[in-house]
C-alpha cells in the first residue's frame, strides 16, 4: 500500500512541480547566513547527499563533508550561469519528514552569500540550478521505484508460475482419480450384475430343489403303501 501511496504521489506531482525552492535564512558552518531551500518529496536525505555530491562535483567542486556536521562543501564550483568563469563555494545540510527531503545551500559567491535582495541577477539562476537537481533527483527516486516494482513483479511472476504448476498437477490428479472412478464404476457394474446372477441362481435352484423335496415326499409315500 506505501509503494502504491507513492506512485499515486508521483503521478499527481507529474502534473505539479516536483521541487520547490525558496528563500531562507539559516545557520551553517560560517554563521547564519542567506540561503535557498529545495524541497523534494521521497527522497531519503542519504541518497539526497550522494547525488548532490555528485552533482556539484560536475562543476568542478571539491567535496569535503563536516566531522560532526552533515554539511558538504562544494569548494571552488564553476557554475557559469550563477557567476561566470569565479568560483562559488556550495555548502549544502539535507533535513528530512516522514514524507519529504530539504536540501539547504547557501552559495558563497566570495564575501557574500546569494541572497534575492542583494544578487537579483544571480538569484533566479541559483534557482533553476537547484531545480535542474531536482530533475535530477526525479529520475533517481523513479528509477528506484521501478526497480522495487520490478523486484515485486518478479516475486509475483513466480508465484504465478508456482500456482500454474500446481493447478497443472491437480488436474493430473483429477484426471488420474476420474479414471479410476471409472474403473471403479465398472468393476461395480459387473459385480452388479455378478449378484443378480447370483440371485437369479438362487432362486433357481431353490426351484430345483422344492422339486426334490416333492419327489422324495412321493416316493415316501409309495413306499408306505
């Protein structure tokens, strides 16, 4: 019921946005700082943390992850459509619901995080490029539901094989036990009419011998006179 619960999420969100970003403000490594959150359905954080490493290893990141901290350091990322040929520094904590995963970077364009007030040219391209991750992520939780449903739909093809092949025996057996009903009914048959014979002769010879209790009777009686 969960893994249908999550398809029907997954087709009602085919028709809506499947991430959403916003503007936030949150503490991290370097203080609180400007920040934008992506908000995706499904996704466990792990697997979120994993891909996002390997998204910003794309544009020419450095990773480094906190000791204590879940949060990841993209150093040094060359994403042109956010500032050119300079670097950014991505730092990036993942948090999670029962439901959804959040994903929360803070861009540090060099002295000073991106922020919508402050960096209104760069602020909509930081957004399609944590939209673009999302798409992303998309294609990850997909593949892992139709890898899940496959697994069931191999699981399920087995136990229909298994139910074929006994549904197959069971029709031997019927057919092996109508055929011996049937032989059975013929020997019941003939043993039928073995007792009516027998009945039959029964009576005949009954007959018989009342005819010869009627003789022997006359013969006593002519010996008498």
């Amino acid at each position: 019921m969960k893994t249908l619960s999550l398809i029907s999420s997954l087709l009602l969100l085919a028709a809506h946005a499947w991430a959403q970003v916003r503007e936030t403000s949150a503490a991290m490594s370097q203080g609180t700082r400007a920040a934008l959150e992506l908000e995706l359905p499904l996704v466990d954080k792990k697997v979120l943390m994993s891909e996002w490493g390997d998204y910003v290893k794309g544009f020419k990141a450095k990773i480094t992850s906190g000791k204590k901290a879940e949060e990841m350091m993209g150093d040094n990322a060359v994403v042109k459509t956010i500032n050119g040929n300079n670097t950014i520094d991505l730092y990036a904590t993942p948090s999670q619901t029962t439901d959804k995963a959040y994903l929360t970077v803070w861009f540090d364009l060099g002295g000073a995080f991106l922020s919508r007030n402050t960096h209104e040219k760069e602020y909509p391209e930081a957004e399609k490029f944590l939209l673009e991750f999302g798409k992303r992520m998309q294609k990850v939780v997909l593949d892992e539901l139709i890898k899940a449903e496959n697994a069931k739909l191999k699981i399920g093809q087995g136990e229909l094989s298994d139910l074929e092949r006994n549904k197959a025996k069971m029709e031997k057996d019927n057919s092996d036990f109508e055929k011996q009903i049937a032989e059975l009914q013929a020997k019941i048959k003939q043993n039928q009419d073995a007792i009516q014979t027998n009945i039959n002769n029964q009576a005949t010879k009954k007959t018989e011998l009342e005819a010869l209790r009627l003789k022997v009777a006359d013969l006593e009686k002519m010996k008498k006179q």
